[in-house]
C-alpha cells in the first residue's frame, strides 16, 4: 500500500501510521500500524508532531451544504486576507516596510463583525483554503485576536497580540522551500533548520521598525512551553512572555479544531477535554482556560446526543469542568456529567 508524509492537520481518523513516530528524546512515541482517531491526532499535535507517514488515501473532502448568507460572506473576507498574508510573506524579504501591510491586515481581523465566537464555526466550515501556512497564519491571528479580547487586555495589547499571532511564522520565509515542501523524512538537519524560524522571524521582525520587543520577542519565544521543553531556548513560566503564551494555545487551537482538513468525528467537548487533561504542564493555564470556557458558552442552547443514548439540550457549563457541561434531559431531568464521568456528549444535534 502507498506511503504518504502529510501534515497534521491532514490527517483522517482510520488513517494507519506507517512509520513509528519519535518523541524529541529518540523513544518511539507511536507506533508504526497504529490507527489514527481524533484522540491519537490531538496527541500527535500536543507533542509538536507536524508531519506523519501514513497510509490509505485521503479521502475527497465531503461537499459543503448551501453556506448561509454569513458564511458566504466570512469566505469572502477570508480569502482576501489570506491572499494579502500570501503576499506578505512571499515578500517580507525583499520589502523594508511591512509595517503598513501588516497593520491592515490586523485592522481587518479586530474590527471584523465576524471577530466572534462565531468566527470559530465560520472558519472550521471552510476548510483549508490556499496554502496551509498562509491559512494557519489567519487563523491563529483570528484566534489570539479572540482571546485578548476575552482577557479584557487593551486595544493597544490585542492590536499588538493579534499583529504577532498573524506573524508567528513569518521566519519560515528564510527557511529553503525544498525543506518545507519536503515530502520525505526531514533529516536531523531539516530539523534543526525549521526550528531556526522562531529566531528567523525574531530577527526579521527587530530589522523593521514598528514591532515593539515585546511582540519580537513572542515570535521568538511561541514555541518555547511552560515545563521548559519548548525551543529555542528551552525557557518556562514567566521567562515566557505573555505574547508568546497566547500565540502557543492558539497555534494549538488552530491545529486541532481549525486547519484540519478533515472534520473531527468527535465533538467540541472532546478538544476541551484535551485542553484540561493534556495541555496544563506545556501551556499557561490561564490562556488555556480564557480560550475554552469562552469557546464552550457558544455551545449553551445546543441540543446533544450522550453516549449513554440519551438526549438533552446544554444549559449550564461550569469553568472549572468546561468538558463536562449540565444537560436538561428531554423528561425534565438534569444530567450531570461532572459527577458521571463515564458518560460523555457524542454528538451536537
């Protein structure tokens, strides 16, 4: 059976690994024949794993019903951010004022009447549109926009936090396109030179004037992680500064809900389960929980399916078990599922 290295975010629950995958310390992480489940696929992208081999083709991407009149024009919106993002970056190189071009694209994402929750359901109905890093680059922008704005932070600060996010990867343009298209196993080298794009885009950006240090140095540092395991430097805590805190939870967010190709096979609640059991010792707790509690309250009014057959409709999600939601049951009942672990939500009717 062919062997295929795709990203990530291109992978498909029932999809087969096809070559053991290894943590960063050299173990094997996962092994070769596993079958892949939105589970395993949020593993794989906690651990920083962004291309797997695996076999099985993809399969066609299922047709989108008829997109209301908001979606349609959240698309529209959308791809003409993505092309300017495009742009951007296929010229930063060359153009020694980035500053104005990057300030629009930031305005458009802050004053956007989409810059909702609803921009989350919006985005994750269109798919990937154009090149992936283009498309993530928004998304995380969309997102650190979000949670800035949820931390109650200043207009100055969710300008500056959402102008980061947008340039998080700007230093993959120093980065040799024969290694960022590589379709074979990266070599240690290939590595090691994909890592430098935090620093890449950490010099970039001082060169120009404009970027305050503080947002340089969230580009440098957003994949440095609060246990210390992150790169470049291997920094934790508050050696972290909080531009970076918040790009590194809505890089993951992005990955796992908004770029995938695919859609989960399981439901919103699932990711926030990962959230709270997973991501609290690489990722600041407080981002974490900002991001999914506010994410969650869009969800209240929804009619859901349980695992354990029942169903019922969300009334109240409590903060510190934002996975676990109340459900007022169809015969009137409450359904807990703080204190019924055993059952979970399976579908969103």
């Amino acid at each position: 059976m062919d062997k295929y290295n795709i990203r990530i975010a291109e992978c498909k629950p029932g999809m087969v690994i096809a070559k053991d995958v290894y943590n960063d310390k050299g173990a094997i992480f996962m092994k070769q024949g596993t079958v892949l489940t939105d589970f395993i696929i949020d593993k794989l992208v906690i651990n920083s794993i962004e291309m797997l081999w695996v076999t099985r083709e993809q399969a066609e991407e299922d047709e989108s019903p008829n997109d209301s009149p908001s979606v349609k024009e959240t698309k529209k919106e959308y791809v003409k951010r993505i092309e300017k993002i495009k742009t951007l970056f296929e010229n930063v190189l060359l153009d020694d004022a980035i500053e104005q071009k990057v300030t629009e694209i930031s305005a458009s994402i802050i004053n956007s009447d989409k810059t909702t929750g609803d921009l989350l359901r919006c985005i994750r109905s269109l798919k990937s549109i154009g090149d992936y890093m283009y498309t993530h680059s928004l998304n995380v922008a969309s997102v650190c926009c979000l949670i800035g704005n949820w931390m109650k932070l200043g207009a100055k600060e969710v300008e500056e936090i959402t102008v980061a996010g947008l340039l998080h990867d700007i230093g993959k343009a120093k980065v040799p396109k024969e290694i960022l298209n590589k379709k074979a196993d990266l070599t240690n080298n290939d590595i090691i030179e994909i890592k430098k794009h935090t620093q890449y885009g950490y010099e970039i950006l001082k060169d120009k004037t404009g970027f305050s240090e503080e947002l340089c140095k969230g580009v440098l540092m957003h994949h440095e992680r609060e246990d210390g395991s992150g790169y470049p430097n291997g920094v934790k805590g508050d050696k972290i500064n909080l531009i970076a805190k918040i790009i590194s939870v809505a890089d993951l967010y992005s990955i796992i809900t908004l770029d995938r190709v695919y859609k989960r096979t399981d439901t919103p609640f699932s990711v926030f389960e990962i959230f709270e059991s997973s991501a609290s010792q690489k990722f600041d707790t407080l981002t974490v929980f900002t991001l999914i509690s506010n994410v969650a309250m869009y969800f209240i009014g929804d009619n859901v399916r349980l695992s354990n057959g029942m169903e019922g409709q969300i009334f109240y999600i409590d903060n510190e078990f934002v996975s676990r939601p109340l459900i007022k049951l169809k015969d009137g009942n409450t359904f807990d599922l703080r204190s019924n672990r055993n059952v979970k939500i399976v579908e969103i009717l």
